[in-house]
C-alpha cells in the first residue's frame, strides 16, 4: 500500500508540471494515469483478500459435521429459505409471523404479547416442561419404589395421562398436560431429539403464536383419536401419555410445506419428506389396525400427522387462521 501511494504522488507531481506546458493535451494522460493507479491497487487489495477467503475456505472445511443432521438442507438453510420472498411466492400460508388470511395486512398478530417472547423462550420452554414433567415422574416412580407411597404417581396419572377414566371424571385438562408428559427415558429423548431439529423452523414459518397452536391442536387431536379408536372401536382403553402427536404434527406441517427437504429416519436413513410423510401414515395406521399389544399409541400418532396436514391445508386455502 505504501508503494502505491509514492507512485500516486510522483505520477500526480509529474502530471501537473507537464499540465503547466499543455494543459489540454494532457488532461487526457493524467486520467489513464489515475486509473492505471487505481486499479493496481485493486488488484492488491484483491490479492490480499483471495488470501484471507482460501484461510476461511480451509477453516469450514475442517469443521465436522453434526452428529445428527439433516443433509442437502440444513437447519440454517431452511430458516432462511422460510424468510425469503421465495418462499412468499410458493406458499400462501406465509406471510409474516403475525398475518392471517382474511385480515387486514395492518391490524398485526393476533397476540401480539405472544408475538413479542422471543422465540428461543418458546422453544425452550417447551422443552423444559417436558423435561420437568418426566423427572417428576422419576420421582414418583422412585419414591413409591422406596417407601411405597404412590400419591405422586396417582396424581400424575391423574392429570398428565390421557384415558377415558380421566376425561368421564371431566379431567378433560389431560389432553393438554398429556403432551408434556413423558416417563420413559427412551421415549422422551426420541420425542426431544424431533423437536429440537424440526420446531425452529416451523416456527419461523408460522410465527410463534400459530406455531404453539399447531402443537396444541395436535397433542389434543391426538389424544382425542386414541381415545375415539381404541375405546370405541377396538374396545381396547388404554392410557397414553408424550409429546409424539404435537411432534408428528410439527413433522408433518414440515413435510408438507418443504417437501424436497430430507429426513433422517432413526437419525441414519435419508428419505425425501414427500416420502417419509405418507410412510410413516400408512406405517402407524397399519399398526393401529393390526396390533393389539403394542405399547405405543400408533393411533395418537396418525392423530398428529393428520391434525398436521390439515393445518397447512387449511393455512394454504386460507379456510382459518
């Protein structure tokens, strides 16, 4: 840089003293001059940041991949694909964390206190009820094994679990709690692990009132399916508990809006989300028909999924919300 500079003041000095004798003839040469200057200067500076882009380059490059991940479209990618305008022009369910079809562009979000937590409390708020309800089942469980008293798994099973006896005893709370409660390990981690990767995204999209709608309707559709088909239909009651059905339905408004985006089945597999999502229908609704003796509620899980696809159908045509 210093060098460039002497030369800019030499060539500057000699253009003058020979401007002074011809004054127009020269005029000319001292612009050729300048920009001769000016663009050797660019080529240094150019240099000097090819250099620094090649460092950065070979530093990303020695970063290791996550784990768990999601290839071909990452995390970061779709949250910014969620933001652009060509999203806006492919999906009509998207227009701003806080629009409505059927409302005034100006009148904002309809909870506008909602609107304003940030999103990584939301986000992390509802992990950590899930996380607190499952050590109070630890808890209970260890107590009662201890000293035999199961008051605190009475009241757990009472409020946080989802069977018929508790909706006759008009605990109908229990389709809401229900989707905070998980007592074994295996399932909570699984359940966790879904929503950590999939819920940032949804809610970018939806914005974090409709986002915490969709979770809502989507435990509560899925527990009132469990209770509908194996009370009613397969005259089989059972108890159900977990996130899974809010989940699937994050899992499968996600498929529904980015279906090219690919999925890791068991964290290992990849499957296109356009896929994986009547799969994994047809897979549950099988199992729902077929198998009396599972212990996991394939019934509460086609709840979810479909309580999912019905909300971006009914954001896409613009039926509610």
């Amino acid at each position: 840089m210093a060098s460039t500079q002497n030369l800019f003041c030499r060539t500057f000095a000699r253009s003058l003293s020979s401007l002074r004798c011809n004054p127009r003839a020269n005029v000319s040469h001292i612009q050729q001059n300048l920009h001769a200057i000016h663009l050797n200067g660019l080529i240094q500076q150019t240099r000097q940041l090819s250099g620094l882009s090649i460092f950065t380059n070979t530093f990303r490059a020695s970063t290791p991949a996550p784990i768990v991940s999601t290839p071909r479209v990452a995390l970061s990618s779709i949250l910014q694909f969620a933001r652009t305008g060509i999203r806006n022009a492919t999906h009509r369910d998207y227009h701003g964390s806080g629009s409505s079809y059927g409302r005034s562009p100006n009148r904002g979000p309809r909870f506008p206190w909602i609107e304003s937590i940030p999103n990584s409390v939301i986000f992390y708020g509802i992990i950590g009820l899930n996380v607190g309800v499952f050590l109070t089942w630890q808890a209970a469980t260890a107590t009662w094994q201890q000293t035999g008293d199961t008051s605190l798994i009475r009241f757990l099973r009472d409020n946080f679990v989802v069977e018929m006896r508790n909706i006759s005893s008009g605990r109908i709370w229990t389709l809401v709690t229900s989707c905070f409660s998980h007592r074994d390990f295996s399932h909570a981690l699984f359940n966790g692990l879904t929503f950590f990767f999939m819920a940032p995204a949804v809610m970018q999209m939806l914005g974090k009132t409709r986002f915490l709608g969709l979770y809502f309707i989507g435990g509560i559709l899925s527990g009132l399916t469990s209770l509908s088909w194996n009370d009613l239909v397969k005259h089989h009651p059972i108890a159900s508990h977990g996130a899974s059905g809010a989940i699937y339905a994050i899992a499968a408004y996600f498929a529904c809006a980015l279906p090219r985006a690919t999925f890791l089945i068991f964290f290992v597999i990849p499957c296109p989300a356009w896929v994986f999502l009547p799969g994994i229908l047809i897979y549950d609704g099988y199992r729902s028909i077929s198998n009396k003796n599972t212990t996991t509620d394939t019934a509460g899980h086609v709840g979810g999924l479909l309580a999912g696809i019905a909300y971006f159908a009914a954001r896409r045509f613009g039926i509610f919300l």
